[in-house]
C-alpha cells in the first residue's frame, strides 16, 4: 500500500443534495451461493468453468437462469430485497493447484449501503434494472473501464487497483462503487453499461441521466500475511486485480426502494441491517 493513491475527495453537497445514506444485510455468501452463469451478459446459459461468482440477494440465480426467472425467489436480504448481486470469487493460490483451483474465500463482513448524490435529489431505480461496475477485460483492453478498488484495513485513506499485501493484523478490502445516473429509459443496453453510467467531475449526472441510489459493497477478507491470492478471471487476463466487477440486478421491493430513496433524500442515515421482512 506505500504506493497506492490517495481516496478520492467526496465532492461538497450543494443545496438540496441526497446526502443520507441506506445500509442493509444480505449476508457475506455464507450458504456457498456460487456457479458460472452471468444472467446480464449471457443469461440463461453457464459461463467458463474457470470463472465462478459469489451471490448474495437473490437465491434463485442458476446456471440456467436468466433475469425475469428471478421474480418471486427467496433472498438473503433481511430487509426482502430480491435483487441479485454477484462478483468474481477470491481464492488463495496454492502450489501445485491450477491458478483457477484454490480455495475460495468468504469475506468475514460485507457491506451494502446505497448513498445519495452531490447535487440533488435522487429517483427510484426502476425494477429489473441492470448496473455494472468495472470490466472484466481490463488487462488486455486498456483499462478505461476498469473500477477495481483494492486496499487494507488499516490505510483506508488509500486505495490501489492491485492486490494489496496488508501488515499482519489488517484485512484485504475490496470495494465496488457502482454508476448512478439512469438514462430514464432502458433497464439494460448493448454492452450492459450505457443505460446506467458513472457521474461527472464534481458529482452532477451527466446531461440527459438522472441520479438513482448509488450502490457501495465493500468487503473486507482475513488473508494471512503472504498468502497469495487472486479472483477468477477470464482466460488471457492473468487474473489481473485490474479485471474484477460486479453486477446488480434490482428487484429491490417498491416499498424498500421508497425508504431508500426517502432516506437519501432527507439526509438521513438509515440502518435496517437487522430488519427482517419477506420479500415481495
């Protein structure tokens, strides 16, 4: 971490800004919830085998699976949000074992918490709704659309896109902060992305979008000093830090979504991480 950047500074919040926050619990994966599939960008048939997701959300997510199949199954979230939420696994790399064959790791604490925007109110996002973060092609593509966020901790002021070797006693953090600003129109789009993009400099939405809760997921793993680890990737990506991404599907009910959006929007800063109701 000696060399890693500097956290980006928040943009200040101007008059009327959604400056509340909503946190909530739908576990850490600790059921095991994992295969190939990716119900986004290849729905309805697995993904390589070399390249598995964790799910939290949404239980009903199989390698046959595809978005609309996921209406009326069970969740993880305490709150009922029926949304899926998956990522790349972490696992330890050990010698002897195919890159893709380590043991996979369960975070010991996930966070989910949906923040406001800097300047204005927030809408709600739309059910069925797709958002993507990050690229999974980074290493071999340039890297323009690369958002893996990296870091320790203990140096939570600073963040790197690569693996972080944290001092003993200090966990890997991995971070996912999703786009925010909606184009009003489409749930999903060509290449996944254009429907949902990422704010401009100082936290507006850019011309034509409008701000939608924006989604942060950290992470946190207890990686035992020199312990080598990495996520899946896809084959010609070297399982590059640089490479990993997420994806939301949201089927959050339209009652969670009033109080998110309310909480956002009136600046407060709601906890329903021990709330408990079924989805629906």
């Amino acid at each position: 971490m000696d060399k890693a950047g500097p956290v980006a500074a928040v943009p200040p919040a101007s008059a009327g800004a959604s400056t509340g926050s909503y946190t909530w619990n739908c576990g850490r994966n600790e059921r095991g919830h994992r295969n190939t599939a990716n119900i986004v960008v290849t729905p309805g048939r697995p993904g390589p085998q070399h390249h598995t997701h964790d799910y939290v959300g949404n239980l009903g997510v199989q390698p046959d699976s595809t978005v609309d199949s996921l209406v009326g199954k069970p969740t993880t979230c305490t709150n009922g949000d029926a949304s899926t939420y998956f990522w790349p696994v972490l696992r330890y790399v050990e010698p002897g074992r195919d890159v893709h064959g380590g043991p996979v790791q369960v975070p010991v604490s996930l966070t989910m918490t949906y923040r406001g925007n800097p300047r204005g109110p927030v809408l709600a996002m739309p059910r069925l709704l797709r958002v993507q973060v990050g690229d999974a092609y980074a290493h071999t593509n340039g890297g323009k659309l690369a958002k893996a966020w990296w870091t320790c901790s203990d140096t939570l002021d600073r963040m790197t896109m690569d693996y972080p070797a944290c001092e003993d006693g200090a966990q890997v953090v991995r971070i996912f902060e999703f786009p925010s600003c909606w184009d009003g129109r489409q749930l999903d789009s060509p290449g996944h992305r254009q429907q949902v993009v990422f704010p401009a400099e100082g936290g507006g939405c850019p011309v034509g979008t409008f701000a939608v809760p924006q989604l942060r997921i950290t992470m946190t793993y207890a990686v035992p000093p020199g312990t080598r680890y990495q996520i899946d990737a896809f084959d010609g990506q070297d399982n590059h830090p640089a490479t990993d991404h997420g994806f939301l599907v949201n089927l959050m009910p339209d009652a969670v979504m009033k109080r998110v959006v309310s909480c956002l929007n009136e600046g407060k800063q709601c906890d329903e991480t021990s709330t408990r109701r079924a989805a629906s």
